[in-house]
C-alpha cells in the first residue's frame, strides 16, 4: 500500500517524539466522497471556515471518462490528492482569496530568486542562495517533495523549521535571527505576490539582543606585534589586508574589490570606490607613516588588475589577479593559518583589527571627527562608540579635581 505524506510526517512527529499539529478529521474538514449518479459522477467534501467556523461543501466532477472504471481510477486519485492536502493544513477558502496557494512550492521559490538575482548584490545574493538551499533541504527531508503545494508550508512547519535550527549545531542566536530574517522576507514577497494570504513565520521572535552579544574583543599590543612579524615573514600580501584593516579601517568586502590602482604610494592613500564601498560613497583612507613600508613590497605594476586576486591554487595567494578573490578567503586564512600560528582565540577575529585600529587611533589622541573619516562611519556617534575601550586608564581624567573637599584651599 502506498504510503501518504500525512503518513510520513506522522512517523516522522512519533521519531522525533515532538507534537505535530495537523488538521484533524471532523473537526477542520470531512474527507472527501464520491457521489456516482446516472449522468453524473463527483467528489464532495467540507472545510471548515475560518471565519464564521461552519463547514462549506467542495465538489469535484469527474465525468470527462468514457467507462466506469475509468471514472473510477480518475475519482480515486482526486480524492487521494484532496485528502492529502487536507490532511497538510489546505483550505481551499483561503486558497480561493490567494488561487497561487496551490503553486508548488519550487516553483514559486524559482520565481522568487529569479526575481532577487537582478536586485541584489553578489555577497547578500549568496546568502540568500545559502538560506534558501537549507530550507528546501529541510523540507524534503521531512517528506515535503518539490511538487507539493505551497500552501502545505504552514504555520506549524514555519514553527517546525526554526525549531530544528535552534538545535541545530552551530546556529548562535545572531545566525537564528538571520535565518529568520530570510524567512520573513521570503514569505513576505509571497504574501505580496498573491500566493499566500498571511506570512507564516510573522509569530516567531527573534532572540532577544542581551544573547547575541558580540564575542569579538580588540587585540592587545602584544598580539598586534605577533602577527605583524608573523605575516611579514609568511605573507606580506595578507599582512596589507590586515593592514588595511587595522589602519584604513576598511571592510573585508571593500579590500577584497580593491585594484592596483586604487593605492597610490605618492599621495599615502587608499582609493575607495562607490562601486565597493558599502554606503556607495567613494572615499579615500589614508596610509599611516609606519605602515608605508608593507604597501611598497605589493605588486602595484599592473594598475587594472586586482590587488588581491583570485588563484586556483592554494588560499594563501592573494598576489595581484584579473579576478577579484572572495572576502571569505580572508576569514578562512585568518581561521586555518593565523591562529593557530599566533596562539589566537576564537574571540579574535580578522574584523577585529578594524575595531582595534579605531580604539588605539582614539586613544592615541586623535580626533573622533578624523577616526570617523577614516571608517567611514554615518556619524560621529558610531564612532564615539569606541570612546573609552581601551584598557588603558585615560591621564587626563585622571587629573581631573572635581571631589569636594580634596581641592586645595584658595585665596
């Protein structure tokens, strides 16, 4: 006997021994019947209304067959199909208000990443191509094929899914959110697009922001100086993106789509583009004089190509290339090779620097007004932020005489 999908993901609610919650029969539906009359055969059943909570009766003619028996087999396999999608959380009310409800669910994600492929950048692009591939994963896992309807994927299996994230290994409270995040933008496009009538996933939380605190810290002096000697023996090319990092307070992205040309040596200066800065503004970020010495050991000959490139070889390579690398090759260098070598925790990360970079700059004394041009923050209050990071008491406040009692005597 062929087993249904309500079957399946019964078995699947019993395994995981978690509480699935289906429509029940005669309570949100009756299932379906066939009537065979002399001149005409159909399949009738009753949904609940969520409305007014009454039945409505549903009918299906099945009468484009010749014989019996043919009527017979096609009635039996519409009622197999509507018991089905009954059994899954389908109500052809709601699917009448929202008639792409029934559109498989593959399809309309096609229609949805055909759609965001000429809206959006690469990076946010593969994140979203990233979110949606688990997604679709976890749904065929629990028996959902790509045929089945869009409309199976209620808000039980919303639920469902997030649930199965929470315990996943790896997912922090900041990548749960994220999921969620893609989660509510997809099905919002969907809800706009006509192919359901609300968002199922609009009832779940985010995790609260005191969890997802961040764990990076600023590197202290000591550990600066080991990795700078470390690269500069290794791999003086990634030493000028940590550099950039540090002092240019530059994003990863940003240095990963750097040219040759846009560092010029004469000026001391790093040319940012609006094609890759993150506001779209071109800026320029300027070279302290103790970092000069890494930029000119940097292949800058060949002006169009790109600063760091894409190799087919090994991920250590980030020589001068026609193709631009990816920004995840630094992270990943960072994990599998500056780490271990520098004796570094997980809590120091390569974006680390750029934090570093903007607390020592303020603590050295320079403005905030000028830090801020250099990170090219919105306001001077993101910048201020870092304001008072440093380990290190400030000498001025500690001159300061404002105790009452403890000033000395005047005139």
């Amino acid at each position: 006997m062929e087993t249904s999908l309500y079957d399946i993901l019964q078995g699947i609610s019993k395994e995981k021994k978690m509480f699935l919650s289906l429509p029940k029969i005669y309570v949100d539906y009756k299932p379906p019947k066939l009537h065979k009359g002399r001149t005409s055969w159909y399949v009738s059943f009753y949904v609940k209304s969520p409305e007014t909570g009454h039945f409505k009766l549903f009918r299906k003619r099945v009468n484009s067959y010749h014989t019996a028996a043919e009527k017979l087999a096609a009635a039996k396999a519409v009622m197999a199909d509507i018991q089905e999608k009954l059994s899954l959380g389908w109500n052809p009310i709601v699917s009448n208000a929202c008639p792409r409800s029934t559109v498989p669910a593959v399809q309309a994600f096609e229609s949805y990443w055909r759609v965001k492929e000429k809206e959006m950048e690469p990076e946010s692009l593969r994140s979203y191509k990233s979110y949606l591939k688990v997604f679709r994963e976890w749904l065929q896992g629990e028996g959902l094929s790509e045929s089945s309807p869009l409309c199976v994927i209620t808000e039980t299996v919303a639920r469902r899914y997030m649930a199965h994230l929470e315990d996943a290994a790896g997912v922090s409270p900041r990548t749960y959110n994220n999921y969620l995040s893609f989660q509510l933008t997809l099905f919002d496009w969907m809800v706009e697009k006509g192919y359901i009538p609300s968002n199922v996933f609009s009832k779940i939380h985010r995790k609260p922001k005191r969890v997802m605190k961040k764990t990076r810290r600023a590197l202290t002096e000591a550990e600066l100086a080991r990795l700078f000697s470390f690269l500069e023996r290794e791999n003086p090319e990634y030493l000028a993106v940590c550099l950039l990092c540090y002092c240019c307070l530059m994003r990863p992205k940003e240095i990963a789509l750097l040219r040759c040309e846009d560092v010029c040596l004469e000026k001391q200066a790093v040319h940012v583009r609006a094609d890759i800065a993150k506001n779209d503004k071109e800026s320029w970020r300027t070279i302290p004089d103790a970092a000069l010495s890494a930029f000119r050991r940097l292949r800058l000959g060949s002006p169009s190509l790109f600063l760091f490139g894409h190799h087919a070889a090994a991920g250590a390579d980030f020589r001068p290339a026609a193709m631009a690398t990816d920004k995840k090759r630094f992270t990943d260098y960072w994990n599998r090779v500056v780490r271990p070598a520098c004796g570094f925790g997980l809590e120091l990360q390569l974006y680390s620097l750029k934090d570093t970079g903007i607390t020592n700059m303020l603590g050295s004394g320079v403005p905030v007004s000028f830090v801020q041009q250099q990170a090219d923050h919105s306001s001077v209050a993101m910048t201020a932020i870092y304001v008072g990071k440093s380990p290190a008491a400030n000498k001025e406040l500690q001159g300061v005489d404002i105790i009452p009692g403890k000033r000395p005597a005047t005139g």
